[in-house]
C-alpha cells in the first residue's frame, strides 16, 4: 500500500467517524434541543395566555364593581314615598315641551305594588308631544308607558294655563297610561 491509499483510506475512515459522531450524537442532540425549545416556547404562550387572561379577569372584575357601584349609587327607582317628585317632573317636561297636562294617580292605595300608576293628558301639537315623550324616555326614574292615545283636537279647548291658551285647530290630544318604578321596600 502506498502512501497515497493510505492517505484515502485514513481520511476515509476519518470522515466515516465524523458522520457516525455526527449521526449518533449531534443530530440527537439538535432533535432533543428543537424539540425541547418548541416545549419551551409552547409553555411561554400558556404562561402569556394566563397571565392575559388573569389581567382581563382582574379588569373584568374592576369594572364589574365600577358598575355596580354606580348602580348602586343612581336613584333610578322611586322611593315611595317620593312620587310627587315623578309628578314634579312629569309637569315641568310638559312646561318645557309647551303641552298642557293634568297628572292623575292610578295605583290604587291599599295595594303593596312595585309601581305606580299614572295618567297623562296632554293637549298640544305633534312636535311637542314627541319632545315630551323624549324627556319622559330619559327621565332619572325608571317608567314604563303601558298605553298612548293620540287624537287629532277639532277646535281650541279653551283651557287656560299658566297664561298659555291650550292648543289651537290642528293639535293633538294624548292620553299616556304609565306605570314608575317604586322601591318596594318603602312601599306603604
């Protein structure tokens, strides 16, 4: 043999060593860290998810309790023993909307109900009517309008208020049935 084929067969040899190291130890080696560094990265999004998660949570309960704080605080059912403030209301929207109106109470006395009834009449035109019914839908106590007639008036009613004529031809006449929210607690 010659210097030559021993110089192939020695770096043959070699290069077959290299490839088993390569083969038996490297590539293991390179699956275990990929395969580690996937477990490694999957265990990093739970853990981000999680602590998103909790922070939603933690947010979520904040404003759980911002909101329930604030409902707590808002007067939006009537006390019972305060429903003139609803008729109050009730007749400054119609002064505000340029209506005329008369209030009566409908919830009848001995009975322990969660509200009270009232009737509306109204004389005056369209327009303000629908401006009375916007002020009623936003008012602070909680209402619920059970029934609203509405007629055309055929003459001027004559009704004098607040040195303002009721409507004149061409007005409408309103009858709303409506049902405030009392707290039934303070109910008599």
């Amino acid at each position: 043999m010659n210097f030559r084929s021993k110089t192939y067969y020695l770096s043959g040899a070699f290069i077959l060593v290299i490839a088993l190291i390569v083969n038996l130890g490297v590539l293991p080696l390179l699956n275990q860290i990929d395969s580690q560094s996937r477990q490694l990265a999957h265990q990093k999004q739970l853990t981000d998810s999680f602590f998103k998660d909790w922070q939603d949570s933690a947010n979520t309960e904040k404003d759980f309790q911002e909101i329930q704080d604030r409902i707590k605080n808002t007067n939006a059912i009537l006390p019972a023993d305060q429903a003139i403030n609803f008729i109050l209301m009730a007749e400054s929207f119609a002064r505000q909307t340029d209506n005329v109106q008369t209030i009566t109470d409908n919830s009848a006395a001995a009975a322990k109900s969660p509200t009270l009834n009232f009737q509306i009449a109204l004389q005056g035109d369209f327009p303000n009517l629908i401006k009375f019914l916007i002020h009623l839908e936003n008012a602070p106590y909680y209402n619920n309008v059970k029934s609203l007639q509405v007629g055309r008036t055929a003459k001027t009613s004559g009704l004098v208020v607040e040195n303002a004529i009721a409507p004149q031809i061409g007005g409408v006449n309103t009858l709303i049935n409506l049902s405030v929210y009392q707290n039934a607690t303070t109910a008599n």
